[in-house]
C-alpha cells in the first residue's frame, strides 16, 4: 500500500513539474514571438534592420549567413522533435517506457526544444527588413494594431486548447486517471473523437500563422521563423473530410447548447442521460 501511494506521489509530482515547465515556457514563447518583435524599443533590443544595406551585400555578410544558418538549424531540430516523438513506431518504444507519463514526456521534450530555440535564437541584424511600417502616424498605430489582433490570436489559442482538454494534451488527466484506476482518458471518447485525435496535431494553425506573420517590421531571421514554423505546420496538417464534418457537429452542438434557455439546457442534459 505504501508503495502504490508512493508511486501515486511521485507521478503526481513528475506531473505538476511538467506543467510549471510548459506553462513557463508557453508564456515566454508568447513574450519571444509577439512582444520582443512588436516592442523591440521598449524591451532594449537592437534594430530589427538596416534598410541602408542591400540584399547583395547583406548576404555576402558572414555574419548574416551564420546567423541564419543557426535560425535555420533551430527550426530544423524544434520540426525533427516534435516530428520524431509523434512518429508511431517512436511513440509506442517510449510508451512502453514511460507508461502513463509519455505524454508529458513529449510536453517536455517539446519545451525543452522551444527553450533551446528561443535561448539560441540569432537575430540578423545587418540585412534589411522585408517590410517595415515607419510612416507616420502608421509607425504608432500599426503596433497597436498588431498588438490588439496578437492579443486576440493568443486569446483563441488559449481558448482552443481549453477546448480540446489542457490538462489531457499536457499528460496530466493521464497521471489522473491511472492513480484513480480509470485507464487510458482516450479510450473513453468515441471512435469518432479518437480518430481526430490522431490527426489533429496542431489545431490552431491559423492563430499561429497570424502572429508570425503579422509585424510593423519583418527581419530575415523572422521571416525564417514564420516560414519555417509555417511549413511544418502545413505539412504536418493532415485532417480529412470525416474530421472536419465531425468538428462541425460537434461546434453546431455547443453553440446549440450555449444558446438554450437554462430549462432547455436541463431538458436536453436529462434527455441525454434517457
């Protein structure tokens, strides 16, 4: 007995690490990818750019290639990671391995390489910007307006991921599950909801997209981000027709829900346990 309630302790407290860890690096990534790259005075950063450089010389520039080349190499190795873990064959080795803790396991490793990517990044200085809104009084507003559509894309984002289970996608219902001896969490959902899941591995692809994209200046090394990061997420995105009639089932049922009356919502509830 004391043995068991050990083990329940010690995957409990492997969990709660795991979430302090993701947690604590989400909220940086959100720092690294939309306020460094909106506010990049405020936070005390060198420019972004330098538009009295040309691109034949910028990218005759050591500097610039190596740089580059080591932003190219990060999100090489981030897309490696979060692919090599997700592969089947990997994942059912590391099953056996970790049992119950694999998902967070894979929530960790996931960190660990954002951390490494944001840590290691190389802003490339000495090439111009693709763009940059420097007119006035657009070099004022168009931040705001960037930050307010940031803040709404990362607001959705959140919004999703509370949607699809926070604590399921970070392996925390798992730990939960087993002290409780309640089995897989997955296994519980339907067929319908499981083949989903195994498709769906990132979905707020279009959030994303906007706030790697959507910048008063865009610097070579963010263009290699966004590009990068957007390219993975194209090609890792593999939902069918049955998935996205399944989501559009499942959203017309919770607008349904949230727009009936609390008697409706009683009535439906004890139809549904009928």
């Amino acid at each position: 007995m004391a043995s068991v309630t050990a083990r329940r302790l010690f995957l409990c407290g492997l969990s709660l690490l795991n979430f302090l860890f993701v947690f604590g690096t989400g909220a940086e990534f959100v720092r690294f990818i939309s306020f460094r790259a909106i506010y990049h005075n405020i936070t005390g950063g060198p420019p972004l750019c330098r538009d009295s450089v040309s691109w034949s010389t910028a990218l005759r520039d050591g500097s610039v290639l190596r740089a580059a080349g080591v932003d190219l190499a990060l999100v090489a190795l981030f897309a490696a990671q979060h692919s090599l873990l997700a592969w089947a064959p990997v994942k059912q080795a590391l099953q056996s391995v970790f049992g119950v803790l694999n998902r967070a396991v894979y929530c960790t490793s996931t960190a660990l390489a954002l951390q490494v990517l944001m840590r290691c990044w190389q802003p490339v200085t000495n090439a111009p910007c693709l763009w940059a809104v420097s007119t006035i009084p657009w070099d004022t507003w168009f931040p705001l307006i960037c930050f307010t559509l940031h803040f709404l894309c990362w607001a959705i984002i959140c919004s999703i991921l509370l949607i699809f289970d926070y604590p399921e996608l970070l392996g925390i219902k798992q730990v939960y599950y087993e002290c409780l001896g309640l089995g897989d969490p997955l296994s519980l959902k339907s067929p319908r909801a499981q083949r989903l899941y195994s498709h769906l591995r990132h979905p707020v692809c279009l959030e994303l997209a906007v706030v790697l994209w959507l910048l008063p200046a865009l610097p070579l090394d963010r263009l290699i981000l966004a590009g990068g990061l957007c390219t993975y997420l194209g090609l890792a995105h593999s939902l069918d027709t049955q998935d996205c009639e399944y989501l559009s089932v499942q959203l017309h049922s919770k607008l349904n829900l949230f727009s009936m009356s609390p008697e409706g919502q009683a009535g439906s509830t004890n139809h549904k346990q009928d």
